[in-house]
C-alpha cells in the first residue's frame, strides 16, 4: 500500500443527518454537511462506530478541525451506503473510501498548495471522476449505474448548498 494512504479498521465517523442536505441523482445520493469534529462529538458517538479486526484504533482523539463535508452514498435495492467521503476541512482537508466489504476507510489527503481549494476539488472529482472512484471503493455495481447526466444535473445544487453551508459557518466565526 502507499506511503500516502492510511488505513483505518474503523469506518468513518458518521453524518450527522439532521445537519446533513441530501441530494438524489438515481443510484448516487449526496449529502453536504458542515462538519465540526472535536473530541467531545466523537465521545457521544464512539459506540456507534463500526470496528474490523486489526490494532490501529484510528484517530479518534485530539480532533478539532472542521469545514464541508461531501457524502457520496450508494443505493443498492433498499440500501444506501456512504462509499466515498470528501472532508474540505480548513486545517486538514482530505477523502475517504469507504470499503463495506472490508469494514475499514482508506484517507487520502488533500493537497491545498497542488489542487486548490478543497471544495472546488472534491466537486470535480464527483463530476468527472466518480465511477472511477467508486470502483475504488469496492462499489461496483453502483459504479455501473453512476448516470452522468443526473450528477451532472445535481451537481450545481451540491455546490451551491456546500458553498453556502461554508460561507454561514465562516461568517458566524
């Protein structure tokens, strides 16, 4: 594996729903949410967090960073699962994979210096780059039914809710 990935065998810290806006683009659903983690968020939820087997624990202390996050979730039949997370945090901006099969995330940071804002970055990899992505993840068959016209169609809305979501959160600090 690469020197640039870690490896989790915890899945991510959920969304918060009621602080999340959803978007449907047919097998694809999105959500923004502006996230703010901090020790105590993840002291309410730790015994919901989803473990594998192996001895990294992740980092699930000493947390205080926030900013927008994008939710990619999947639908398959009744489910709906997030597959790939896109945190375009202030202080460390990066994205996730989520593997279902596997119970553990991969992060990958996000370069501000290289791809500019995080935000901009996150939402043109969803447009251009998200079946790729999903296959990643371990979604294959949701990579399959990813229909480019509606993330297409969804996307200005996404944006608009993300960059609003920011900009509320940056003017209230």
């Amino acid at each position: 594996m690469s020197d640039h990935i870690t490896r989790y065998d915890k899945m991510p810290i959920p969304p918060i729903a009621a602080h999340t806006e959803y978007f449907e683009a047919g097998a694809i659903r999105i959500g923004v949410e502006y996230r703010v983690l901090s020790d105590e968020l993840v002291a309410a939820i730790r015994a919901t967090l989803q473990g594998a087997s192996g001895a990294d624990s992740g980092r699930l202390e000493n947390l205080d960073d926030s900013g927008v996050s994008l939710h990619v979730f999947g639908r398959n039949g009744d489910e709906c699962l997030e597959y790939l997370r896109f945190d375009c945090f202030r202080e460390e901006p990066h994205y996730h994979y989520v593997s279902w099969s596997q119970t553990s995330n991969e992060v990958l940071q996000i370069d501000p210096v290289a791809d500019g804002d995080p935000l901009a970055w996150a939402l043109e990899r969803i447009r251009a780059r998200l079946p790729q992505m999903l296959r990643r993840a371990g979604a294959l068959e949701i990579a399959q039914r990813v229909d480019p016209v509606l993330i297409e169609a969804v996307l200005p809305r996404v944006a608009e809710a993300a960059y609003r979501a920011r900009y509320r959160a940056e003017t209230a600090a």
